[in-house]
C-alpha cells in the first residue's frame, strides 16, 4: 500500500470525501424558497435556501451534524428533531428562517424519538409520530401560526409500528401507516378527521403481506384524494385513494411494459399530473403521468444516476436531487417534458483532475439460484486480478445500492482494492419477494448472498479467498440486547422483523445475532461504533467486545462521539484512514504466514 496516500492531506481519495453535497427541497407554495441540507462546512447541517440567487443561510450548527428537516408550505419556518450529540431523541423545533429564533414545539414533554413529521398546505398544522417506553408510537397534531404554537393533541396511540404522517391540504385530515407487528409483514392506512374530534374514517388494507405507502394528499382545499403506493402485485405501485368514498384508482402502468417498482413522488399544482420514479435492479428512470388521460410520458433524456427526490419545480422545470458515479449530490433542473438537463441549481465548485471510476452492475446466483446483484469497481480496467477485495453491503436491511458518487469505494481502488457492494436480499427495488424474504428469518439469506458473492469474485479471477473483507455500516451483535436498549422507534420494527419480541422468539433472535457465534470467528475484526447510537446501542458491542476478548480473538475496536449518523467529512476520512491501515496490517500477516 502506498503509505504517501495515507499521509498526504491532498491527496485524492480525501477530497472526494471533502466535496461538497447538497440536497433539499421548495416550499410547497412559494418556490422562492427552499431547505438544504449540505456538508459545505464540513459537516451536514440545515439551510435556508434563497432560489433567486442561491444563496445559503446556515440554519443548524449541531457538534454532530443535521440531515433531516422539513420546510413550511410557504418557506417562513424549518421544522427538526433537536437531539443530543446524535442520539436522534429530542424535542421538534421551529425555526424561524427570517431570524433565526429556535422555539421548542413540546416543552413540557420528555424526550422522544420520532418515525415521521409533516406540514400542511395552508401553514396552519403540522403532525408527527413519537416513540416513548411507556406510550408506544403516539401520532399528534398541532397547530401553528406565524406568532404562536398550540399544544399538541394527541390523535392516536398504539403499540404497533407506525410510520408517515400526512396531512390533507387544509389539515384536516391526518394518515398514517401502521403494522401490526404480531404479522411481521404488511401494514395497512389509517385515516382521522383532526376537525372531527380525531374520529378515525377510513382504512386501506391489502391484506397479510402487503404494504400500502402514504405519499401526499391532492394540492388543493377540499380534496381528500390521498396519492399512494402499495406492492399488492409483487412490485410498488402507485394509486390514488379516496378516503371517504374509498374509491380507489389503480395506474395503468403495464401495457407501457415498465417494471419494477414505481414511487409516485409529486402532484402537479394543477392536480393533472403524477411525477414517477422507476428504480428497476437499482437503475432510476423518471416519468410524467397524466391523471385526465391515464397517458404517461417517459422523461427520457434524464441524465443517469440516483436520484434520491424529485418535485414538479417553477417555470416547467422538474426540480431533482441527483448524483452519479463521477458527480457528488446536487440539486438540478431538468425539463418537464423530456427530462433533458437544464441547470445546477445547487452543486459543489470542480476540483481538478478530479479521478473516479465507472462502476459495472454484475449479477450472479445465491445457493437457492436466486439471481443477486451487484455495483463493482476495478483499480484498473488494465490490471490483471486477483486483487485485495472489498465486499460491501448496505444498511437498512430495506435499502438499495445503486450508481452513486461514493468516496468509500474511490479509497478503497486508490489503494489497489476491487470493491463490490451487492444488493442482498431484504433490498429494495427487487420485488415484494425478494425484499420479504429476510422477514421472520433475519441473517440467513444476507449471508448466503455474501457468501455467493465471495465465491463468484474467487471463480471470475477478482480475489483470493484469503484477501476478501467484509465492510457494512454500523454493526449490530446482539439482537436481544438491541431490542432491549434501542430507542422505542425501532422496537416495533425489530419486533416486525422477527415476528415477535426477544421472548416470544428467543431461538430467532439468538440465531441472527454474531455474539452467538464468537467461538466459530477465525477472521480478524475491526469495529467503528458510536457511542450515542440509539439504533445500534453500545452495551450490546461492549458484550461483544468481552467475549471476543475472553476467546482470545483478534478484534479492534474504535468508539467515536455521535450517534447512528456519521456527518462529519474529516471523521469520515479518519474512519477510512484507519480501516485501509488495518486491512493492510492484516494482508501483510497473511503473506508472512504464507511464506514461512
């Protein structure tokens, strides 16, 4: 390994991490302004953003970063969870964009964590989910004006995972989507009358196994029609739903022969037209669909890449938040009617002699034949393998990897790695199937997708079995211990996930947590953990880290300040530092036991 890499400031693989990335959205009715949430200073915080000539006011300025925030109807005020050093348990704060001036929404409450917040398009409610010990998923609604904030009513309160609030136009109606967790998939609408004392009026449900996805209700006062998705056919799909008739309209999506899952993402102003997002095998396609004539117009000069959002923005202009393998995130504008690029509304300055690399989408078959696919990029296109191999794997479970400016792999093949992340099953994107696979059975069929991707790197002459890593996100040990210290938010997710608590499934829980198999280890370890994450809890890896040590197991462990999220680019690029030292540490102890 080059240690001069390693060592110089300037070098590459650190400003790629350095670049600046941008995402946000308009105000709903006043496309003047907008949020951003940007790393420009270094680290992710909220802006407000001034379209008319992009400037940026920097909003946040939290130790460990913001990534999360939601912006009023008319752009006045900006809504987050204020936690502590990451943990993501606080209290909703508004902000005053004019000012600055921070008010707390629920002062006299107890931290919370949160699974949802949304406004109004009249900027006179908003409504959001809190998780606590003692009250389970509680949804509220409150009112807010330029000059005050109400107190929060409390609509709805249960013991299963719900998720997305949406609110109506004028805010009268609030929807959510709920899973009885006992069934462990599938999760059904819920609709209240906020004007009504909370009366609950409608239910959508597909029945076991299928989920139905609130997006937004119709853009104008008195129109109750609520835009949805749902995978009752094997792949999202979207409809449109009234709730007080329960008249519901299906797309007609298939003689136009487009597969995949379609998310509906925007309503047109008019009430005319759906903006679809096509992610089919992880590749993103945008379409324009008219509700009059059930006509749809593939946006097809779109540039390629993710696209991680996109709004009906002024002027004909579809406003996209977008990134490929050779561009970092930013914020564009394509044409309404062709997808064809038009500016940089948002975007970070060039560096020059900027390198990266393609990456090439691969498949290749699990144990059951199942096809599995991947993103792979090569130091060289010239250089003959094997090469030291980085296999990568996304978190979530229900995430995909996709084409994307991605600073990771770009270190990785600077220091002559071949790097492949695969999209496992429990992934999105894939099919109803595929992503519910995993369900009820957590860790099996992951590993036997890695596993397969190890031995399809091994046979296409990639990698050597001994010089293959394993690299994910934030790790998870001991999946009881998780469940019994994790923030209330994902209690009932864990709980969906497995069918049931630690105690109703003891033997699953045990059989999808590496504590259990310590002994078996041969491989050395190297763990990044946050000590203020509430998603993957400390005690648990401090167990883990005992028992690894009581087994006399090569294991190194290195804990940072934050929470889940890590936001900060120069504790990015240590955290890279110290994995390409350590793997280089590791292949040369390989190679003097070899040669002894």
């Amino acid at each position: 390994m080059n240690s001069a890499l390693l060592t110089d400031d300037n070098a590459m693989w650190k400003q790629r991490f350095r670049m600046h990335q941008y995402g946000g959205y308009l105000a709903k009715c006043n496309h003047q302004r907008g949020l951003v949430i940007s790393n420009q200073s270094g680290i992710y915080q909220l802006y407000s953003w001034t379209v008319s000539n992009g400037q940026l006011r920097q909003l946040t300025n939290h130790s460990e970063g913001k990534r999360d925030g939601f912006i009023s109807c008319d752009g006045r005020f900006v809504y987050y969870l204020n936690d502590t050093k990451g943990n993501e348990t606080g209290h909703y704060t508004r902000i005053d964009v004019e000012s600055g001036k921070e008010v707390d929404l629920t002062p006299e409450r107890e931290p919370y964590s949160s699974l949802g917040f949304h406004t109004d398009g009249i900027g006179k409610t908003v409504a959001y989910l809190t998780t606590d010990h003692e009250k389970g998923c509680q949804l509220f609604t409150q009112c807010v004006t330029m000059d005050s904030i109400g107190e929060p009513n409390l609509i709805y309160e249960t013991a299963n995972l719900t998720i997305n609030p949406i609110l109506s136009y004028n805010g009268d109606l609030v929807v959510i989507e709920t899973t009885d967790v006992k069934k462990g998939i599938g999760s059904i609408l819920v609709v209240f009358d906020i004007s009504n004392n909370r009366r609950l009026i409608s239910t959508l449900d597909y029945g076991h196994g299928v989920n139905v996805v609130p997006k937004q209700f119709a853009p104008s006062p008195n129109d109750i029609r609520l835009l949805a998705k749902s995978n009752r056919t094997g792949a999202n799909r979207p409809l449109i739903w009234n709730v007080r008739t329960n008249e519901q309209i299906d797309f007609i999506l298939d003689e136009f022969g487009i597969e995949g899952d379609i998310d509906p993402l925007d309503w047109s102003e008019d009430g005319n037209f759906i903006l679809l997002l096509q992610i089919h095998n992880a590749v993103f396609r945008l379409y324009c669909y008219s509700i009059v004539d059930n006509t749809i117009n593939a946006l097809i000069e779109q540039p390629s890449g993710m696209i991680h959002d996109a709004r009906f923005g002024p002027d004909g202009t579809i406003l996209v938040q977008w990134e490929n393998a050779h561009t970092p995130r930013r914020i564009v504008a394509l044409n309404a009617n062709n997808g064809a690029f038009e500016k940089v509304m948002l975007g970070p300055p060039k560096i020059e002699n900027l390198i990266t690399r393609s990456q090439h989408s691969v498949t290749f078959s699990s144990s059951d034949k199942q096809l599995i696919q991947g993103r792979l990029t090569l130091p060289s296109m010239h250089a003959d393998g094997p090469f030291a191999t980085i296999i990568d794997v996304h978190g979530g479970p229900a995430s995909v990897t996709s084409e994307k400016f991605d600073p990771v792999s770009e270190a990785w093949v600077d220091h002559g790695f071949a790097y492949l992340s695969i999209n496992y099953r429990g992934s999105i994107t894939f099919g109803r199937e595929f992503e519910h696979k995993i369900y009820s059975d957590i860790g099996h069929w992951e590993v036997e997708d890695i596993v397969a991707a190890r031995t399809w790197l091994v046979e296409q002459g990639i990698a050597q079995p001994n010089t293959i890593f394993l690299t994910a996100g934030i790790a998870i040990a001991d999946w009881t211990m998780l469940y019994e210290d994790s923030a209330e938010s994902l209690k009932t997710y864990e709980v969906s996930l497995f069918g049931g608590t630690p105690a109703e499934k003891p033997e699953l829980y045990a059989a999808a947590s590496p504590i259990t198999y310590v002994e078996q280890i041969s491989a050395p370890v190297l763990i990044i953990q946050g000590a203020n994450d509430t998603r993957c809890p400390a005690r648990q890896m401090k167990c883990f880290e005992d028992k690894m040590r009581q087994l006399n197991k090569k294991l190194e462990i290195e804990w940072f300040g934050g929470g889940h999220a890590l936001n900060a680019s120069e504790q990015l690029i240590l955290h890279i530092a110290k994995m390409l030292c350590w793997t280089h540490r590791v292949l040369e102890e390989n190679n003097a036991k070899t040669t002894s």
